[in-house]
C-alpha cells in the first residue's frame, strides 16, 4: 500500500510523512532525496545532472548515502536545494528517479513524499494527500530548521516553487483524487491524526 504526500516546499510533507510511517508501520520515502543527491552529485563533478542520473547509487535511511558517502547534511544546504530543483526540471533526470522509486515502491507498505507521487509515481496510491501552507508560513518552518533568515529563504522557495510548477514535465499539481490538506495554524499531532483516518478508511 502506498500512501502518496506531495506539495510544496515547506509545507510539513517529511515531518508528516515520517510520523504517518512511524504511526503505521509503514516505511518513508524521502523522494526529494533523491533529486538533492543527483544535484550535489552533478555539481561536484561539474557535469550535468542527466549525465549522472543512471550511474550514481543512493541509499535511503537513517542517513543518506550517494555512492557509499554520507550526504545527509551536505544534500540540505541552500545551494543543494537549488541544485536540486534544477536536476528536478530534467526530463531524464526525472524518467531516472520515477523508475527507482516505482521499484522500491512495488512491494511493501510506504509513505512516500515528494511532488509528483500521487500523479506519475504511484498514480494507484490508495492515499493520496496533497499538503499546502501559506507561503510565509512555510518559509517561516524552513526558516527554523535551517537556522536561516525569513526573508531570504523566502524569496529562494518562491523561486522554487514557481520552477517546480511550471516545469514541462511532472509539474506540481494536486492528483484529482487528492485530499487538499492546509496545515496552515494546524499542530502535527492534529495533521498526523488527519492522514492516518484517511488511510484507515481504505483498509
Ligand atoms: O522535497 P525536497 O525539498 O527535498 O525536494 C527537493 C527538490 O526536488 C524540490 O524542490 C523539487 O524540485 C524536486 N522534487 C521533485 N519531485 C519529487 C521530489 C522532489 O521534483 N518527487
């Protein structure tokens, strides 16, 4: 069973997707990951994402590891973000990672999160809940993981959020048959208990 959590950047997805999974048992999915490793990967060899996309090797977990080296701090850096929003807009970057993650999806209970999951990963997802907060609220979160100033992460998530949803392939969009979830003022305890009824009413 797949559990399908897309939207935005900042919008809560991995801590609601990593608490959804712990809640039920179900392994995460960071897809996002993924197109972060790529970009670093790319962008310390000075070659172009889609040259690499095949050949690298990301192990997902505790810790990240792109061809056996822990990135997990090094993919979260401002530049990585970038870095990945770019590889995320190359259509073979994309046909690369979509293949990976259909195949770790395949079998096994997942909640997987990242942009386009419930529209091209896993279109079957018996779940699919699109998270959404204001922009400044999402800049405002972000803005404390990272120890980062509001403003400036601001304007760089804004920039992102606009190249993701107007990229020719796999755009952001909300699946049609997605719940919309605004977390805008909502706890995580209040959004948790939210995704989780939605999945024990497809059991
Ligand atoms: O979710 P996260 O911020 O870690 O994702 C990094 C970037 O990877 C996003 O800005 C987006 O461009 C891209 N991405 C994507 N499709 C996914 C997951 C992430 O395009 N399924």
């Amino acid at each position: 069973m797949v559990v399908a959590i897309d939207g935005p950047a900042g919008a809560g997805k991995s801590t609601v997707a990593k608490a959804v999974a712990a809640a039920l048992g179900f392994t995460y999915l960071d897809t996002g990951a993924m197109y972060r490793s790529v970009g670093l990967a790319a962008a310390e060899r000075g070659v172009e994402p889609a040259q690499i996309a095949g050949e690298v090797t990301i192990e997902l977990g505790e810790r990240i590891l792109l061809d056996g080296r822990d990135v997990t701090e090094a993919i979260r850096t401002p530049e990585a973000s970038e870095g990945a929003s770019r590889a995320a807009a190359d259509p073979a970057v994309r046909r690369a990672m979509v293949a990976q993650q259909q195949r770790i999806v395949a079998s096994g209970d997942w909640v997987a999160e990242g942009r386009d999951i419930g529209t091209v990963v896993a279109p079957e997802a018996a779940v699919k809940v699109f998270l959404t907060a204001s922009a400044e609220e999402r800049a405002r979160r972000r803005a404390a993981q990272i120890g980062a100033d509001v403003a400036t992460v601001l304007a760089e998530q804004t920039i992102r959020d606009e190249r993701d949803s107007t990229r020719a392939v796999d755009p952001l969009t909300v699946a049609a048959d997605a719940v919309e979830l605004d977390t805008t003022g909502l706890s995580l305890e209040d959004v948790v208990a939210r995704v989780s009824a939605l999945v024990a009413d497809h059991r």
